[in-house]
C-alpha cells in the first residue's frame, strides 16, 4: 500500500462512523424497497378487490336490466293489439293482458290509457280505483305521461307512488293508430313492475358478498334520488355503474363489499416489517464487514500495543516520502530511537512493567512529533520517525523534541521511574541517495550513541 492511501485512512471513530453510516443506507435502502413492494402489492390486491367487485356487480345490473326489459317489452304486444282494434272493450283487453301477465309477481298491473285517462286495468280488482284517473293532473307522472304522447318507444319513470295504492316502476308506450291524417295519438299502454321483486331476483338482496344502493337521476349531472339501498354505502368509493333504461331513465347502481373495503394495509405493514428485519441484519452485516476489514487494517499495519504504524507501514511511507522529496527537492529526517537498559526493566518489574513503558514512551512520542511525521515501532523496544525537514536546525529540532520525551519519569504501575533513549539521525538525501542506507546510518548513529552512553 502507498502512503496516501494511509494517510487518507479515517481515524478509529470517523471509521466506526462510516460503518454506522453505511449499515444505515443498507437499512433504509432495504426497507424502502420492502414498503414499495408491500404499498404495491397492497394497492395491486385492493385494484384486484376493485375488479371482483365491478364483475359482481355487473352481473347484478345485467339480472336488472333483464329483468326490465323482458317485462317491458310486454307492452310492445298491447301497442300492437289495441292499435290494431282500437275499439275493444274491457273483456277482450282483459283476456289478452292476462295471456301476457301470467300471474307474474314481478308484473304489478297493465293499463290501457285512452288520451291520459286510465280506461281499462287488470288485473281489475286490486286495480279498478285507477281507473278514469287522469294522469295529467298526477304531478310526478305527467311528464313520464307527455313524453310517451309523442315517443313511439317505452318511456320508464318510477318508483311512483300508484293512483290505485302501492308503489312501482311504470313503462308507458304510446298507441298511434292510422286514422285519416295517417298515424294518430290515441293512447297508452302501460305495465307497472314491482322494483323490489326485480331486486330480489338480480339476487341484490341478499346477495353474500356486496351490499348495493339504487338510485335515479333526472339527467346527466344531476344528484341520484335513493330508490333502494342505504345511501350511506355512497361516502365509501363505492363501484358505480349506470343502468340506462327506455325514455332516457337513468339509474345508477352503486357497490361495495359487506364489511366495507379492504385496505390490506396489514400486508404493507407485513412486508414493511420484514424489510426491516432482512434491512436491519443486511446493515449489520456491512457494519460488521467494515468494521471487520478496519480491524483487519489495524492488525495489518499497526503495533497491537502502541497502536504505532508497525514496520510495513513504516516503510511504506517511507518510500512515499522518499519519492516526494525526489519531486519535490526537501530532505526527510530519519531518526531511530532504542530504549537504554530496557531489558533491566522487564527482568526487575516484570513485562508489564515493560508494556507500560513502550505504551508510554509511544504516546510522547506521538504528541511530541507534527501532523505531517510519522512515528512508527519497528519491534522490540526500537522506533522510528520519519519527519520532513527544510534545514539542518530541523534534525536538530526533531531530535530536542524526541530527547523530551524522557525527561519526566514514566509510570511503570508498580513503579515511576525514569527511562532514557538513544536516538541516531540522518537526513535523507544528503546522507545517502538510497532510503534504506540513510536508515542504515542513522541505525549506526543511535548505537554509536547507546555505545558512548554506556
């Protein structure tokens, strides 16, 4: 490894915090994509619920509209017979309405209208007290009424409440017979169903999975008026489909499902949660790696017990300063400092005595040199600086330095005593144009020294 790659190595938190840092991407990143997949596949079954839910629901309208039309297309027939014989009387109508009834319990009554005049109904006897009411003056049939007088189609209007009692849906189609002007208004025919009975048998009633409201509405636009069903369902997002019916009568089938709508945001919380167990250990798992590798690094390329640069490291830079300085033309202080009498230390205290002393000898020495030097243990009690220097006052600068850092006792735990050091310098290039004979010479200087001390 180079030098700058050291150098741009965080220190022990801000690696740590980087750990942290990414586990928490990790985390996040994992647990986002988790919430996405589970909002996702919560709204994917909830559009699903949607669409079961439109299919029911059109099978339902299909059932009404069926269940209209076959009746009102009764009246086609009574159109075409009284146009046909305009001038029969009650027992003639009777017997051919009754062909058509059948005892229907859908069908609630036929009448025959002459102008806008009920003139004949059956069956007569739960519906004889219409007969001769004017349907003009009945104000919410009137308009159903005029509309038939000039439409050669049924005109359906309803729920209206009958003349005769009771309550139904009522499809009129006007009679025009040929006269003399050729096809003339003469009347209407009309059949009245019971909407509840249509409902019961779309199977909306008791249907086991939807709950349904019917209403009508006027016109496009216009606020639906409730024809059956509970209106409440409507503040609910409930399916909406249009049944168009004869005359331009529009209803509308609104649909929910019985207990309201599933949100399923039990799933998205579901597949959130394990995203966040499966995010959670992937984030341990990086800060655990990183943590891991920094560790590693440590081991590689630092003393355990100083926590100095070891030897590897200590060249490394080396080499990186050395080619520096060929660029650049400055000079490198190289220093080596050995312990005196160390292994008096470790045989009269013990060796944790001893560690104590490296540990401290190394924590001066580390506060002692500049940012831009390094202090490194070679192995034993032996170290190294590498400090760059612009003047020889430098190596002698250096050299103070590191000689203070003996000058006070050092607490050995079992004992405070005074230690001291011999310290060979030399000046990369001016002592040699090869890094490692520069080292050699300072190496030679320190044990000149250590030979004069002794």
């Amino acid at each position: 490894m180079l030098l700058d790659d050291h150098l741009a190595q965080p220190n022990n938190r801000q690696r740590k915090t980087k750990a942290i840092l990414a586990g928490i991407v990790v985390f996040s990143g994992i647990s986002a994509l988790f919430l996405m997949a589970g909002v996702s596949q919560a709204a994917r079954l909830a559009q699903y619920e949607r669409g079961r839910v439109l299919l029911e629901s059109s099978t339902i309208r299909v059932a009404i509209e069926g269940n209209l039309n076959e009746r009102i297309s009764l009246e086609r027939g009574i159109v075409a017979y009284v146009a046909a014989n305009p001038d029969l009387d009650a027992g003639a109508y009777a017997a051919f309405v009754d062909v058509l009834h059948m005892n229907d319990p859908v069908i609630m009554n036929f009448a025959l209208v002459e102008g806008t005049t009920i003139k004949y109904v059956h069956p007569y006897e739960a519906n004889k007290a219409a007969i001769g009411k004017d349907l003009a003056m009945v104000p919410d049939q009137v308009q159903a009424v005029r509309q038939a007088m000039t439409s050669r189609e049924p005109v359906v209007s309803g729920p209206h409440a009958l003349v005769q009692g009771g309550t139904g849906v009522v499809s009129r189609m006007g009679i025009f017979p040929p006269g003399p002007q050729g096809l003339e208004y003469w009347g209407q025919a009309s059949v009245v169903v019971d909407l509840n009975e249509i409902l019961r048998r779309a199977g909306a009633f008791d249907h086991p999975n939807l709950v349904f409201w019917l209403g009508s509405k006027a016109a496009t636009g216009t606020e639906p008026v409730l024809l059956s069903g509970d209106d409440t369902i409507l503040d609910d997002e409930p399916v909406i489909l249009d049944i168009n019916l004869p005359g331009g009568a529009l209803w509308s089938l609104a649909t929910i499902p019985k207990g309201g709508w599933e949100t399923f945001r039990w799933l998205a919380i579901l597949v959130s949660v394990i995203g966040m167990a499966i995010g959670g250990l992937a984030g341990f798992a990086v800060f655990s790696l990183m943590t891991t590798r920094s560790a590693l690094r440590e081991l590689a390329y630092h003393d355990q017990l100083t926590e100095l640069p070891n030897r590897s490291l200590f060249w490394d830079r080396l080499r990186v300063e050395a080619s520096r300085v060929d660029r650049d033309g400055a000079n490198i202080c190289l220093c080596m400092l050995d312990l005196n009498d160390f292994k008096a230390v470790n045989d009269d205290h013990g060796h944790d005595a001893g560690d104590r002393l490296l540990s401290g000898v190394a924590s001066r020495m580390s506060a002692a040199i500049r940012k831009s030097d390094t202090v490194a243990r070679l192995g034993g009690d032996e170290f190294a600086v590498i400090a760059p220097v612009d003047t020889p006052e430098g190596v002698d600068e250096v050299r103070a330095r590191l000689a203070a850092c003996f000058k006070e006792p050092f607490d050995l735990g079992v004992v405070t005593r005074i230690a001291s050091a011999s310290i060979g310098c030399a000046v990369y290039p001016r002592d040699g144009t090869d890094v490692e004979a520069v080292l050699a010479v300072a190496d030679r200087r320190m044990y000149q020294e250590k030979h004069t001390a002794s």
